[in-house]
C-alpha cells in the first residue's frame, strides 16, 4: 500500500483522493489545508488524523506520494516543495501557470528522478482513447479540420478568473477542454493564430483573455478551430457549452466529452447518426491505478512533464498570438513569429 498525503481539499481534491482510494492501493496519511478546521473535516470523513494547516508538515508522516489540488497561486510553490522533499506528484489540472514554471517542475523531476503526473484526465477517459481510435481506423476517413467549443461560466470572484493567481483563462481551461487531448490526438500543432476580448468582468485583476478563438494548424494539414471562455449564452445546455466536431473526408464525429459524465460520441456517415457505446469510463480511477504503478517503475503514466510543458507552450502561444496580432508559429522549445528565421525564448 501507498501512503498518500493530499494538499488542498476542495472538489476536486476530494474526486481525487476518493479515486485513489477506490483502487486499493492507497491510504490516506496526511491532509493539508489553508484552513485547519477543513483540513480536519475532511481527514475525519475519510479517517485520517494526522491534518495541518501548513503543507510542509505533511513530511511528518513519510507520504510515499502527494497529491496537489490548490489554486494555481498557491500550487507551483507545493509542487516545488514536495519534488525537492523527494515526493512523486499528482498535479490537479493545469500543473503550472507559465511555461518557465512548467521548465522548472520537469528539470526537479528529472534531477531526482520522480513520477510526475498533471491531472488531465482526458487521455485516461473513454470518450477521447475511443474518439482517438476512430481516428486511427480511418472511419471518417482522413481528418480536415475540427471545430470546437467549451464555455464555462466561471464564478468572477474566484481564483480561476483571476489572471495572477490561475494564470489566465487559456492555461486554466483551453489547456484542460482542448490543447492536452487535441494533441494526444493530432500531434503537436505547427502554428496558432489567435484573438481574444474582455467583455463581462473587465476589473483590472480579471484574466485578460476572456473568450478566445484560437486556430491551430496540426500536422498533415488538420484545421482547429478553438472558441472558448468564461461568457456562456443563458439557453446553452452542457452539450452545447462543450462539443467538437471532427471532419473526414468520409464523415464526421460529434463528440461531447462532458465534465464529470460519460460523454458521447455520433458517427455521422452520408447523413445517418450512429451513436458509439462508450460503456463506463473511470479516468480519474484509471490514472490513479497508472500513477501509483509508475511509482514502481511501470510506464503508463500520459501527461508527464515533458508532455505537459508543450500544453502550456500551447497557452502561452495563444496569448502571444491574441496580444500581438500574429500567427505563432510552434517548436519543439520556441515560439517564431510567422516569418521569422530566428528564434524567441517560449
């Protein structure tokens, strides 16, 4: 069994610790918290005693792993601390706020050779492993372009619309509904032409790309269209807040990944809809079971940092792109502006 330590307790903290616990493989040693008495409540709920108001006491109880589900603000520094304690990681989310924090987390893990894991569960979710299947069995025949929308209305006092403590909105969400399974699907796109504006919550601390429409170019030529934001139309239900439509040159799919559902998938072939059974699908399950065996030296684990560096090398260009007014083109470590023989530091 694997002793577990969780900072941060919210909703997600608490999705997360229940996954690894309902695979058996895991205890609960420690629980950090801002705040004691909900550090102490939810190591009660879930039998734990040993709970902290300061992270760094969880060392007290020898963790074998540590699991991070804090605001982005707060996270880097956890994330940081716990590498250099020698602690393997779960990242909730988005594991950095910018591409040098990302750089940063990957050398740590390097230099002490530890598992570190960002907590995009879309790669261990049925919906996307069977969207991405269809693609490699050519059943819409060969991929054109893909339309995408994921709108979200996102509470404007909290953490995620603001722009020091997420981020910015691309890094919090486009990264999560768009970027990390697009290119676990298509490869790493070439080049991305971005716009962006800030329409309801225009404080000055609120993120500065409110909705953004992002195109990508994919290798092979594929074309991605990516509408996303904090502004949601009052009629939308969650299909329409969140859906993609992959173009073949023998049909479509219209997927709907959903947050915390199943999701859906329609093959739409010379105007007939055939529905794909998807069966149960536990991502957040399935990437806890990879986690923990990585730890013992088993290969699985699909969003390392590595990987998770270019998905915020993917945010950072679109703000680039939107800021600027220019097509970005992307690198495996740089970001040239369209045109460009020389090269800029991402």
């Amino acid at each position: 069994m694997k002793k577990m330590a969780v900072v941060g307790v919210g909703y997600m903290g608490t999705v997360r610790t229940e996954a690894f616990l309902n695979t058996g493989e895991v205890t609960l040693c420690a629980v950090a918290s801002a705040h004691a008495t909900t550090a102490f409540e939810f190591g009660k709920k879930y039998g734990c005693a040993n709970t902290f108001d300061d992270y760094r006491r969880i060392s007290e109880c020898q963790p074998d792993f540590v699991l991070v589900e804090t605001p982005h603000d707060v996270q880097h520094d956890v994330v940081t601390w716990a590498l250099r304690s020698r602690y393997p990681v779960l990242i909730g989310g988005s594991p950095a706020r910018t591409v040098v924090e990302a750089q940063e987390i990957c050398q740590l893990a390097s230099d002490y050779n530890l598992v570190v894991e960002a907590g995009y569960e879309a790669r261990y979710k049925g919906v996307w492993e069977k969207v991405r299947q269809l693609l490699a069995d050519k059943k819409i025949g060969s991929l054109v372009s893909v339309r995408a929308v994921a709108l979200f209305e996102a509470d404007p006092q909290s953490w995620y619309y603001d722009e020091k403590k997420s981020g910015g909105m691309p890094i919090t969400h486009m990264t999560y509904a768009f970027i990390n399974p697009l290119r676990w699907l298509l490869g790493d796109p070439l080049y991305v032409s971005a716009f962006a504006n800030k329409k309801n919550h225009k404080e000055k601390y609120h993120v500065d790309e409110e909705t953004v429409i992002a195109n990508f170019m994919f290798p092979e030529q594929v074309l991605c269209s990516l509408t996303a934001g904090y502004v949601c139309g009052p009629s939308m239900n969650a299909d329409e807040n969140w859906h993609l439509i992959f173009l073949g040159t023998q049909g479509e799919l219209h997927v709907c990944p959903s947050d915390m559902g199943e999701g859906s998938i329609d093959i739409v072939i010379d105007g007939y809809k055939k529905s794909e059974n998807l069966g149960l699908s536990l991502p957040f399950e399935k990437q806890a079971s990879v986690f923990v065996a990585a730890m013992d030296g088993n290969k699985g684990c699909l969003n390392l940092p590595q990987e998770f560096v270019k998905d915020i090398q993917c945010a950072e260009a679109i703000v680039r792109s939107a800021k600027d007014c220019e097509t970005v083109k992307l690198t495996s470590s740089h970001f040239l502006r369209h045109g460009e023989t020389g090269s800029t530091q991402g």
